[in-house]
C-alpha cells in the first residue's frame, strides 16, 4: 500500500534521492523496485517475545548511528510505527513526517491521521 505513495514522491521530486528502512520480508522488493536506493534492514522485530530488551535498545542505537551517518531531509514513516518515528528524531533528521495513531507523534514534524475503518 506504500508504493502509489512512494510513485507520487518520485514524481513530485524527481532529483530526490530515496533510502529505505525496512522489515526482511520486503528488502528484495524493494531492492528490485528501487535499485539506485539504499535498502536498510531492521534486523529484529521488537514486539517479538524472543527479543530481550537489550536486543531492542542496541538495534535502535545501531540504527540511528547509522541514519546519522546518511544526509536525509525527510523521512516518512507510512505505518505510524512509535520505533521509527523515534529512530527518525533521534537520528536528527528535520523533516519527519508519519501516521499518529500508535503514540509519538510529538516527535514528528508533520502527522497525519490514520484512514478509517469501516
């Protein structure tokens, strides 16, 4: 469901240069969508009751060492996921935009609220 909205930024900013962040289960997607990108992998799933809090804390720090190491303008998070919208302020990038339904939305620049259901 991401991708009409990832088709209106390409052609909204044609010079623009896009990097993903994303869950295993799509990196090969996206690598063949988008082969100039860089593809990020989120390694371990949070919520997961395998994962120790430990885990959780060094792959956020990971992750935002990496972001900060990377110039970025913008980020969008689509799923209103609280962990990148954290991810998205602390790795200090300005403009972040993302979904408010699942909390931290005061880390972000811009928010938008989810569709509704029927």
């Amino acid at each position: 469901m991401t991708l009409p909205a990832l088709e209106v930024l390409q052609s909204r900013f044609p010079g623009a240069h896009l990097d993903f962040l994303v869950g295993e289960n799509v990196r090969d997607l996206f690598a063949l969508l988008f082969p100039d990108s860089e593809i990020r992998v989120v390694k371990r799933n949070w919520v997961s009751d395998v994962v120790s809090l430990s885990d959780i804390a060094s792959e956020v720090f990971r992750q935002i060492r990496v972001l900060r190491c990377g110039v970025y303008d913008l980020a969008i998070d689509f799923r209103g996921d609280l962990r990148s919208i954290i991810l998205m302020f602390f790795a200090g990038i300005p403009e972040r935009w993302g979904r408010d339904g699942t909390g931290g939305h005061f880390l972000l620049t811009r928010s938008f609220s989810p569709l509704p259901t029927r």
